[in-house]
C-alpha cells in the first residue's frame, strides 16, 4: 500500500487529500481473497481530508477539483511526490500562473 498526501488548488479552493494505492499484491492470504471478492485489482482511492469522503472512480466525483485532480493523479501517480501542490486551474488553462502553497515551513521538525 502506498499513500501520498497532495495539497489541491482551484480558484477559491484549497484541499487537502490523501491518496491511496491498493492493489491485490500487498495483500496475503484470507486478505487478498477478501480484496479480489470485492472485484479489486489495482485501485487509487482520493479521500478528501475535510469531508473524509473517498473515492475510487472518476466517475463517482462530482466535484469539478477533485474530478481532475483524480485523472491527474491517476494519469501521473509514480512521478508525483507526496507533499505536492497541485493546481487544477492552472492544469485547465484557466490561469496563467500555478498558485503557491501556503505552507511556510511550519512542522519541519522531524516526526518520531
């Protein structure tokens, strides 16, 4: 399994999700047989951090943001870095520029 963390911008918008990775090979046993009944093989599920509602199907996303972040994301997963900004205007051409994160280097301490 495989998570990465990756801040969204649109206009107006910010959004924090947390992408997963599942595919039946991280599992043994009882749990791989339990995965493939559920009709799995390998699957990326977006969970918005603020609502917790996850996703693992473009076509389940309503959300303009999160329905081209998901393509995105799923389009580019191995090039991108947990942590990433990613700006979904700018991608759509909407905007000339890609938008900064906030983030100004606060909790760089090392986590235990």
């Amino acid at each position: 399994m495989n998570v990465k963390l990756f801040e969204l911008r649109d206009e107006a918008t910010r959004i924090a999700v947390m992408v997963t990775e599942l595919s039946p090979d991280i599992f043994n046993g009882k749990e791989k047989w339990i995965y493939e009944i559920g009709g799995f093989g390998r699957v990326l599920v977006i969970t918005d951090l603020h609502t917790m509602r996850s996703y693992r199907s473009i076509n389940d996303i309503q959300d303009r943001t999160m329905n081209h972040a998901y393509y995105y994301i799923c389009k580019n997963w191995s090039d991108l870095t947990s942590g990433s900004t990613l700006d979904i205007g700018y991608m759509l051409g909407f905007y000339p520029n890609e938008k900064e994160t906030d983030y100004k280097g606060q909790y760089e301490e090392e986590v235990v």
